[in-house]
C-alpha cells in the first residue's frame, strides 16, 4: 500500500467507527426511554399496590 491507498484506507475506517458510533448512541437512546417507560410503569403499579394495602387495612379496622 502507498501513502495515499493508507489514507483512503483510514478515513474509510473512520467513516466506518462514525457510523458504529451513531447506531450505538442511537441504542442507548433507546434503551434509555425503555427503562424511563418500565420505571414509570413499575411507580404506577406499586401505587395500586399501595391503594388496594391501605383499603384492606381500613377494612380490617
């Protein structure tokens, strides 16, 4: 390889690490609003939870 065919060679690997980086940004977006998504449906739950305890514990009274 000569000097110019290294260069062509490294930007395209360049490209190449630009692109992995951006899917892998992408994913972590996403998998982030998952998590925000399970969290507010695991805080939402727990509140009935807490609602149907606090009913049975006044009927008990």
């Amino acid at each position: 390889m000569n000097l110019k065919d290294n260069y062509t060679h490294l930007e395209l690997l360049i490209k190449e690490r630009d692109r992995l980086q951006l899917l892998v940004d992408k994913q972590q977006r996403d998998m982030y609003g998952q998590i925000k998504l399970l969290l507010a449906e695991r805080d939402r739950l727990q509140l009935l939870v807490d609602e149907k305890q606090r009913a049975e514990a006044g009927q008990m009274k």
